[in-house]
C-alpha cells in the first residue's frame, strides 16, 4: 500500500497522512503519523485508536465517508478537536478522499490531517523558518566567499609558480650569460647589468614566496611569520616584533593557518602603504577557546568610522567570518592602529 503515498507526503514534517481500508482498519502511514502512533498499524482502528470522536464528530465521519464514496472526484474535510496524534489539545482538519477499487486493489480512504496551530504557535513556526531561512542564506553567503578565497588562492598559486619556474629561471640564464660576458669584458655596464638581475632575482623570489606560502604546510605559522617578517625587515624601514605562543600551531587547521597569515600579509602592507609607520608589533595567542591576533602601528592612525573600507579590509573581514571569527579595528587619528582578530580553536 507504501506505493500511494506521495513522496512529498511521505516525508512531510507539517501534514499527517493515513490509509484506511473500508472497515476502518489502519493500512498504512506517511513517516509523521507514524512517529506519532508508534504502534503497529495493522492493530489499529482509525475512529477508536486514532480519530477518538465524541457523538458529533462521529456523526460527522460517518457522513463524509458516505459523500466521499457517492463522489470520488471530491474531498471532504472536518475538524476533529483531539487525537492520539497529540497529548494534549490539538484540532486537526483532515480531508478525506475516496479511492474506490481498481485492477484488483481493494477501495481505501486517504486521510490527510492539518494541525491547526493557536497563535503563539504559529508565531513560534514562523520565527523557526525565519531563523532557517537566515541560516540557509549564511550558508549561501559562507560557500560564495569561500569560493572567491579559494579562486584567489588558485591564482596566487599559479602567478608563484609562473614566477618560480619560469621567470625565475629566465632571469638566472641571463645572468650567467652576462657572466661569461663579464669575464671576456671589463665593461661598467655589465657590472651594473649583473647587479639590476641579482636584485631583480631576489625580487621575484620574494613575490613568489609571498605568493604560495608552502612553508606553511613544512615549517609552521609561526616560522613562515618569522621568515615573512624578516624579508620585511630587510626591504623596508619597518621593525616587526613579533610575539607568539609557542604552541599555537597545535591548535590551528591549515585552513586557519592560511588565513592567518594571509591577514598579516594583508595588514603589514597596509601599513607600509598608508600609515608611515616605524615601528610594528605582532602578537599571536590562545585565549579561552579562542586564537587571537594582534597587529599594531605606531603611524599615524585614521578614523574607523570614515576611512574608506577597501578591498584589503574586506578580505581580512571576509577570511575571518569564513572561520566563524571577527575582526575589530581600534585607531584614531595621530595614534597609530591596531588590529584584533579573533578565531575560533577549530582543528
């Protein structure tokens, strides 16, 4: 008998649906009813186990089956005001429908049930789809800006690698070249030729390097933020000092590492760009369930309210709320800034 309940019926969590033969006996049920009778069908009788009329509901059922089986084409429906799908008092409008036999199959009732919900109930119902709706649309939002960072990466990745294996490779050609011609000529030019290349070639590798942090996944988030801050002291006029709890890298998921570093490239660059800073400071630790970062300047601040909120800030935020995290900006004009993002411990 499965066979004729609807799929969508099957599995509604809103409507009750019932097979009744013509003896009123229970034939089967969607999944709801079910979990609601949680007796075995075949031992139950629809008026005395489930529907439990009074004398005028009782009345009521029997005249709708008598119009349902005169008219097929048709359903007919009542309010029954309890149940033993419910404890307590809960009116249901079942409508019911008439299938008469065919090709052998015996005739049956089809009843479906509607619970009508008093107001806070239905003000609870519609806060709970409210509330799934929200979280559905979270989710949407959490799998687009997950796919932009991994877009990101990807092209990050394949501009390092290009770097790496292509350019690079052109550049230390060309310098060996300019090297057997240096020891056949003593021409100022090719001094200064080998000079613009080596520092060229260090350039590239320093962008490459920046590009596809592998030492990441080989050395840690806290080595490759001493490397990156090392290569920043050697290009720039900005000091970094950092300050990390030492395990921290137990604690974090490569995904997590990854962003973390990324909002540190992203941060000291802003810095470099924007704040004519000299001095930075960078602190990385656990707290209470949490790792919080922290960048801070000496610069020359800015207000949060009206500074421009460009792409740069956006990643850091998008990155951060991609892991359940945030991040909150404290600067004022003259008094540097600081950054504190927060992420939750997530392995």
């Amino acid at each position: 008998m499965s066979e004729i309940i609807p799929f969508s019926l099957n599995a509604s969590r809103q409507l009750f649906y019932l097979v009744v033969d013509t003896l009123d006996g229970l034939s089967d049920a969607n999944l709801l009813a079910r979990q609601s009778i949680q007796k075995p069908l075949n031992e139950l009788q629809l008026e005395q186990d489930i529907f439990l009329p009074d004398t005028e509901e009782k009345q009521q059922l029997n005249d709708i089956k008598d119009k349902a089986m005169n008219d097929p084409s048709k359903g007919y429906s009542l309010v029954l005001r309890h149940t033993a799908l419910f404890t307590g008092y809960k009116p249901i409008r079942w409508e019911c429908q008439y299938l008469p036999a065919v090709s052998g199959q015996s005739a049956f009732f089809c009843w479906t049930g509607f619970p009508l919900y008093d107001k806070e109930e239905e003000d609870e119902e519609r806060r709970r789809l409210e509330l799934e709706l929200l979280r559905q649309e979270w989710d949407r939002k959490k799998m687009l800006a997950q796919a932009a960072v991994d877009a990101q990466e990807k092209e990050r990745a394949d501009i390092g690698k290009e770097l790496h294996d292509n350019i690079s490779q052109m550049l230390t050609s060309t310098k060996l070249f300019l090297d057997i011609l240096k020891s056949k000529t003593d021409d100022e030019l090719v001094d200064r030729s080998i000079k613009n290349i080596n520092a060229i070639i260090q350039e590239v590798r320093s962008l490459s390097r920046s590009l596809v942090p592998s030492s990441i996944a080989d050395l840690g988030l806290i080595a490759s933020m001493l490397d990156l801050f090392e290569n920043i002291r050697a290009a720039s006029v900005i000091d970094v000092e950092f300050y990390p709890d030492d395990e921290i890298d137990q604690l974090l998921s490569p995904n997590s590492k990854l962003t973390l570093y990324r909002i540190v490239q992203e941060q000291i660059n802003n810095i470099i760009k924007h704040s004519g800073a000299k001095q930075v400071f960078v602190e990385l630790f656990s707290d209470q369930g949490n790792i919080e970062l922290i960048i801070g300047d000496d610069g020359v601040g800015f207000d949060p309210e009206t500074i421009k909120k460009g792409m740069g800030l956006q990643n850091m935020r998008s990155r951060a709320e991609l892991l359940s995290g945030s991040i909150n900006i404290i600067s004022a004009p003259g008094k540097g800034s600081k950054i504190k993002v927060l992420l939750p411990i997530n392995k």
